[in-house]
C-alpha cells in the first residue's frame, strides 16, 4: 500500500511483522508500539519494546525477531479487542541500531491475522537515508472501528527522539550532542563509588555543558566578581520580623525513566560482562519465550506457547548450576527441583506452565547478591513432550539484571534433531559475571536423556536418576 494510504483492519488478535534484509554491514533494528491519547503517551507503560516487551493492559507485547535466510523480522503482537477505551492510535515504528536506515535494505511493516496467519496490509518503505528511527505505521479508531494507517515518518535522533516526541521520559541519551569546540578535558563517564578524593591543584573553571547534557551535582561557581559597596537607605527602617513563606508540597516523583540500552550476542559478539553493565547486584530474570512455526499456515499465534498443531507443548527452561564451594546441581521443573533465590543455589525457577496460559513464556532469576558465590551456570531448554525437535521453533532469550542494560539474542535455525538446546553459559571470572551466548542444539545419543546430555558436552560430572514432573 501506498504511504499515507489506510486499510480497515478487524478488532481482534494481530501480529505486526518488521522486516529487512540482513547482510554485511546492515545495522540491527527493533520493533516497539506506543499507545496515545491525543498524541502522547499516558505514562512511560505506553511504550512497548524490547526493554518493556508487555503493556500492562496485556493488549501490546514485543515478540522478538527471528532469522531465516537472509530475511529478518521483529514481531509486536496487538489485539485491537483488548485496547483500553481511551486509546486512540496505537504507533507502530522500528529503531535501527549502529547504523541508519538508509542502510536497511527491503524495510517493510505488515499486519497479519494472528489466528489465520493472512496478510491484512502491508507498507514497503523505499525513500530512507539517515534516519535511525521510523514510524512505519500506526493502527487508528475512526467511529468505533479501528483502521491502519502507512506512515513512512523518520527520525535522525533515533529511539530517544521518538520516544521522547510522544512524551516519554528517556533514562539515558542514547546520542550524545555534538561537543562544542573546546581544548581537551576528561569527560566522567559515570561515578565512581566509594572512591576516595586524591588532594590536587585545584581544576580550571568548567566549560559550559552542551545544550541537552545532563549536569551532575550543583552548577559551577564562576569567579569571584568585585560588586560596588551597598548604598545605605537614607532612612533606617525599624526591624520587622518576617514569618518564614509557606513552602508548596514538592511535585509527585515521576516513575523511574525508561531505559533504551540493550546488549544484543551475535556469532561475531558472543560475550558481554555484566559487571561492565552495571548487572552486579539485586535479581537477575531469565526469560525463554518462543514461537511455533507451522510449516502449512503462517505463526502459531501465542507468544511463549503454541495453540495449534503443537498444543500440548511443553518447553522446559533449566539451569546447571556449580558453586564456589565445589557443590553442584540443576534447577529444572523434572523433580520439583525449583531452586532456591535466598540460599544455595540462589537459582530460582519461576513455575512450569503446561498449559499455555502463560504468555511471557519460561523464566528463571538468579539472585546476583550472592554472585560470590558463583562459579559458572549453565542456561539451557529441553523439550519435555510436544514436539520432535527445535526445527519448527523460533526463540529468544533474555538476561535482564536489576541494574544495567538487558541481554539478548535469537537462536539460529534448528537443523538437528535435537531435543536440547545449551543458551548461555555464565561464568565468575574473578568476580566478574561473563555471559557466553552458546545457542547449542544437542543431539543425544539413544537412551541417554537431554539433562545428561547437556552434562557431558559441558563436563558437569554429575549423577543422574529417571524424574517425572
């Protein structure tokens, strides 16, 4: 469809599918949805992306991108039935990240029938050149109806423009202004705790921030000014004690910023320290969620669960576990072996759903207050019954620690009859937490069973005994 042009779309489950083509030197790209009333967001719960991937009305979540063949595509899902009332348009735009769009080649946005898997619209964008952000498209009520709208707007400040245009309240800037021309100086990067003040000779005067830097501390005091002697009123006025003004209450805080960085593990970047990223304390959640790809109709249309042809599935998320002290174990659904977040092993699993009706998919925390006490853990997912193997599932895995940037990445196309995948191996150097994308599919040898496959390709050693859920 044309830019500008609107189609009707129906008041139901929707699946909208950003694609590009990959390849050497394409900048990555993320999906994310806003949800306005009279152009702007209600509050930051407006925006949906891969930070924040669920609005809390349960009507927008981010799905996660996937590869196949050169062709990539980030999926929102938005069911138009569930848009709280006074929502008038729901945006619909795409970010790209370490490059501009002019460098994305085969950018499109299409609406697809989540139960159906049928195209409903689709918007090719073709005229972009340094913009970082776009809208692409946008869902709108007109007379009770909902339409869909080809936008095809740019941004160059990228997903901290966009989102602040619609009025979100952005943690961090994500583009640093351009420095105004000045000699050298040491620019702080972020503080320092509990580091001592060294005496020196005292610092020049501070240059005058650029225009949208963030200040930290009180403004700078410049030198001293030598001002004229007061004048003395020709007339002494007897002295009148003044009552102190009545102080107004202090605004209401806002809620805490949204926060736009992200570490995404490549095969080329397959590592990140989470002390580097500031992940070094409080709970670390661990989420799998997945989509079903059936070979005759398009997606299954629930995120973390599929509905159709694989409907009793059953995904496992499990972690190996081996402490400092030497100990050693696994948190796994399979013999209640849910962990434990305030004492060893300091693993949580959340739950096991086996019947779908979780949307968020499988999750785990990892209590990185006690990191000390860490020598390395192994993330990794079996299929418990449902399916044959991997091939026809596409997941993401996220890492998002308390404090710090989240970290993420897609598994590659299951081409093994495999039946259990190795995610991310953790490991304690030196006190720093290394996060290793593995993204392996194990194949295990006949009789041998997935967790003690898993073992032996990572030389866990343990002993293993027949479990039932």
């Amino acid at each position: 469809m044309p830019k500008g042009s609107n189609v009707p779309v129906p008041t139901r489950a929707l699946r909208v599918e950003m694609g590009w083509r990959s390849g050497p030197g394409v900048p990555d790209a993320d999906a994310s949805a806003l949800l306005l009333v009279s152009g702007k967001v209600r509050s930051d719960g407006d925006f949906v992306f891969y930070n924040q991937p669920a609005h809390p009305s349960g009507a927008v979540r981010h799905e996660g991108k996937r590869g196949d063949g050169g062709q990539v595509t980030d999926t929102l899902f938005v069911d138009l039935a569930r848009v709280e009332g006074a929502i008038e348009t729901v945006v619909l735009a795409a970010s790209a990240d370490g490059g501009t769009f002019g460098q994305v080649p085969g950018l499109y946005i299409r609406v697809l029938d989540a139960g159906q898997g049928t195209e409903i619209a689709r918007f090719d964008s073709k005229d972009a050149t340094v913009e970082t952000a776009f809208v692409l498209g946008e869902f709108y009520r007109r007379q009770g109806a909902w339409k869909f709208r080809a936008v095809g707007q740019g941004y160059s400040s990228g997903l901290e423009g966009l989102a602040k245009d619609y009025g979100i309240t952005v943690d961090e800037p994500q583009h640093a202004p351009p420095p105004p021309p000045a000699p050298p100086a040491t620019a702080r990067i972020a503080p320092v705790p509990h580091a001592p003040a060294s005496p020196g000779p005292t610092p020049p005067a501070a240059m005058p921030p650029a225009p949208g830097t963030r200040v930290a501390g009180p403004p700078p005091v410049g030198p001293p000014v030598n001002m004229p002697p007061p004048v003395a009123p020709p007339v002494t006025a007897p002295p009148v004690t003044v009552s102190p003004p009545t102080m107004a209450p202090p605004p209401a805080r806002p809620g805490a910023p949204v926060r736009l960085s992200k570490v995404t593990l490549t095969k080329e970047a397959p590592s990140v320290s989470l002390t580097k990223q500031g992940g070094t304390s409080g709970a670390m959640r661990v989420n799998l969620n997945w989509q079903v790809r059936k070979q005759f109709s398009g997606w299954g249309s629930k995120r973390g669960r599929a509905v159709a042809a694989h409907s009793d599935l059953d995904l496992d998320l499990c972690a190996l576990y081996e402490l400092s002290d030497g100990r050693k174990g696994v948190v796994q659904a399979l013999g209640n072996a849910f962990g434990a977040l305030h004492q060893p092993p300091y693993i949580h699993l959340d739950g096991d759903d086996r019947t779908g009706a979780v949307a968020s998919g499988e999750n785990l925390t990892v209590n990185l207050d006690h990191k000390q006490s860490f020598r390395r853990i192994l993330i990794f997912v079996t299929i418990y019954e449902g399916a044959r193997s991997f091939a026809d599932l596409h997941a993401t895995v996220t890492l998002q620690p308390l404090n710090g940037a989240p970290v993420d990445f897609s598994l590659d196309e299951c081409t093994v009859p495999s039946t259990v995948c190795a995610l991310a191996l953790i490991t304690n150097n030196g006190g720093d937490l290394i996060v290793q994308r593995e993204a392996r599919y194990l194949v295990p040898e006949r009789g041998v069973s997935p967790q003690r496959t898993v073992d032996r390709v990572y030389g866990w050693g343990m002993n293993w005994t027949p479990g039932r859920k």
